[in-house]
C-alpha cells in the first residue's frame, strides 16, 4: 500500500488544497512543479476513488417499508 493509499479521504483532500496552492503561486521551479503536478495527479485519482466507495456503499444501504434503514448489501467488488 503507497503513502497517498493510507490517506483519509479528507487527508488527501487538504493535501491536494496544498498542491494546488503551491502550483498556483508560480513560486515552485519548473522541476518542483512537474512533481508537484505528479503528486496532486495521485491525490485526485485517491480522493475520486474514496468517494466512489463511498458512493456504492450509500446505494447499497437497504430500507424498511417505512422508509428506515435496516442494514446494507455488499457492494460488489468491496
């Protein structure tokens, strides 16, 4: 498991704040830059997939006929 893979969704989200931030300024070298752009890539792509896990378990949450949640269904591939 990576580094960015043991990140909370919101850990990486202030991350990837950070990044853009820095990138935004102009301030960073050209080098500095390109691996900032690279790290930012890998945050975005661990925060899209956080919330599509999140995502398919709020689907797969199962009601009552009145409405109330009794339990959830496995998502597949989870």
């Amino acid at each position: 498991m990576s580094e960015i893979e043991k990140l909370s969704f919101e850990e990486a989200m202030r991350e990837l704040e950070a990044t853009v931030g820095k990138l935004e300024t102009g301030e960073a070298t050209l080098e500095e830059s390109i691996k900032l752009y690279e790290r930012g890539a890998e945050l975005r792509k661990h925060c899209e997939s956080r919330l599509r896990e999140a995502e398919e378990r709020v689907e797969k949450i199962t009601l009552s006929a009145n409405g109330q949640p009794t339990g959830t269904e496995p998502a597949e591939g989870l």
